[in-house]
C-alpha cells in the first residue's frame, strides 16, 4: 500500500492520511488490543507479512498489566505500563518496517487522570523528539450527557492537537463487558446513535482540527455472544453520513470517520456493510484473546504427558521436559494462533 512509506508508530497527520487511504480502497485497519510484548510481536508479524498498516491499542487495564507490579498504585502502574509499552513498540515497530497507529482504548471519566498523566508524558516526549508517544487516545463520556461529552472531548482535543495526536470519542452506549466496565443490562435504545448526535460531535471536533474518529454506537457489543443475540445496525452509520453531508453541504458521502467497536463475533456482511459507511478502524478484543489462548491449549492438549512434571513422559520416566514447559515454547504457540487471527481480521476488513 502507498502509505507504507511510514515504519514505525505514526503521528494523527499519518494516521488521517492511512484512514483516507484505506477509504479510499474501502478497507478498514484492524486495531488489536495488546498485553504484553508477546501479543504486540504477534500482530506486528502478521502486519509485516502483510506490509499494512495496522492499530495497537492498550486498554487501561492492558496498560496496568504491561506494568506489572511496579507500583502499589494503580494509577501510577498504569501510567508506567502505558509509557513502557509505547516505547517499547515505538522501538521495535521500526524494525518491523511497517506503520503503526498507537492508540489508547475506552477511558470513562473517572479514568481521565490517567490520560492526563500520559497526555503530560507525551508532551515530554513531542518535546525531545517531536513526535507524539500516542498517535491517539480514546476519550469514552457516553456515559454523560452529550453535551458534557462534547465540551470536555473538545477540551482535550485541543490539547492534544498541539502534540500531533488524535482523539476518538464515543456515541451512543457499547453494550456487553469489557476491562471491568459492564453495560450488559442498560437501555438497548442506547445502544444506537442518533445522526444529530453525530453532526454535532463531527461539528464541533471539526473546529479544532481534522485528526478524530467517532466510536458511534449502532448496536455494537463488547464479547462474544450466542448467534442472534447482537442485532448490528449498520444502517446508522449509512443514516449518519448522509444527515451531516446534507447539513453541511459537503460532497463526500462518508465524512466521518467511524470506528467499530466490539468488532469480535459480528458477521463479516455487518463488518462489510459498516465498512461501506466509512467505518476505518475496527476493535478487535476478544476474539484475539481467544486466538491466543487456543493456540496454548492445542500445545498442551496434543503434549499433556510431558506438561505434568519436569521429568518423566509417555516416552520414558528419565525423560526431561524442558523443551516442552519452557514459556517460549507455548507462548509461541499462542502468538502464532494471534497471528492468524490477525490476518483473518485483514481478510475481512475489505469490501
Ligand atoms: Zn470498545
């Protein structure tokens, strides 16, 4: 792809143009939530095979994890995972030559000290290297009222334009669980955006600049749910496009850039169809936590003699097993099973 002169981790200028790009082929990046070194080598390597664009997101608690126990403060464990997990990928995205839009996902109000914290870390990084350590964060207020989302989502924008960072910002409720926050039981009515919703964020953003997406609610849900139970309505996204570019006057027919969330489990006509409204990015969680675990499970199913103790196996009781519990061994095995769903995510985030 044409973007690719880009390696490593981009700025929100970069990520505009890979989103237009990918419009322009009417495709969508996969953004993948990431733990550990492992997982983010993993979808790296399936970017690289590919040579795409992709997105690397931590969760707030992603970040915490990526900290481990550096600190008996939670706050600080995630500011310091989030900082530690950037720099290691800004490192090593370069060698995997391809572009990486590095992204933080859902922060609700009560995580906003969080993204301050690392809003005042970026800054010192734009100061050393002028780049931004984040090509964007998540702002997640759809819990507040629409006006109080907007003021404080423009507020922060504006901040992190100064730094070349971009803002995503969510419409509308996600429904299911996801990281400790659970919106399994609220109103299903909230769980689909309204287009004047939509053309007043896009209308307000716009007068700080051009580097956002809208995580627009259109029935979407975190986890993965029995066939049925997820009624997508892409149609919203289509109804969205059309209110604004007629408000407005514009000449496109997908102004917006859309993100999907809780993109695991959805039917691939839904992702399609979501995609055709100019949906860019979409979020791909459990479904890659799911890949990893298999891949380990299958490792330890297919080796079960040789897991249960250090010596001594189906083959002999003086034989070692080193070669089998050794954690780089499984943990490849669940790395390449993230792999291949991240290129699954590839296949079928194209029309
Ligand atoms: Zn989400």
């Amino acid at each position: 792809m044409p973007y690719n002169k880009y390696k490593g981790v981009v700025n929100a200028t970069q990520a505009k143009e890979i989103y237009a790009q990918a419009k322009l082929q009417n495709m969508a990046i996969p953004a993948i939530n990431v733990v550990n070194t492992e997982s983010i080598n993993a979808v790296l390597a399936e970017a690289k095979r590919r040579d795409m664009p992709v997105i690397l997101q931590f969760s707030h608690g992603g970040a915490k994890h990526f900290g481990g126990k550096s600190s008996d403060d939670s706050l600080d464990t995630a500011v310091t995972g989030a900082v530690a997990g950037a720099r290691y990928i800004h490192y090593i995205s370069k060698i995997y030559k391809v572009p990486v839009i590095l992204h933080t996902d859902h922060a609700n109000k009560k995580l906003l000290p969080w993204i301050d914290r690392l809003l005042i870390e970026g800054e010192k990084y734009f100061k050393h290297t002028s780049r931004p350590l984040f090509t964007s964060h998540m702002l997640d207020l759809s819990a507040e009222t629409l006006q109080h989302n907007l003021e404080l989502s423009a507020e922060y924008f504006a901040k992190f334009s100064k730094i070349n960072m971009g803002i995503e910002i969510e419409l509308g409720i996600t429904g299911g669980e996801e990281d400790g926050i659970d919106n399994s039981s609220i109103d299903n009515s909230l769980l689909y955006t309204q287009p004047e919703d939509v053309f007043e964020a896009y209308r307000r953003l716009c007068k700080i600049g051009d580097n956002f997406t809208i995580a627009a609610s259109f029935g979407n849900v975190h986890g993965v749910y029995k066939p049925g139970n997820v009624k997508l309505s892409p149609n919203i996204l289509k109804n969205c496009q059309k209110y604004i570019k007629e408000q407005l006057g514009l000449s496109s027919d997908s102004a917006v850039d859309f993100v999907f969330h809780g993109g695991s489990g959805s039917e691939i006509s839904s992702i399609k169809e979501a995609i055709s409204y100019g949906v860019v990015k979409m979020n791909i969680d459990t479904d890659t936590q799911w890949a990893f675990w298999s891949g380990v499970n299958k490792f330890q199913k297919q080796n079960r003699d040789k897991l249960q103790s250090q010596i001594g196996n189906d083959d002999g009781a003086d034989k070692p097993n080193k070669a089998y519990y050794d954690p780089r061994v499984w943990l490849d095995c669940g790395a390449v099973s993230l792999s291949q769903r991240v290129g699954q995510a590839y296949d079928d985030l194209k029309l």
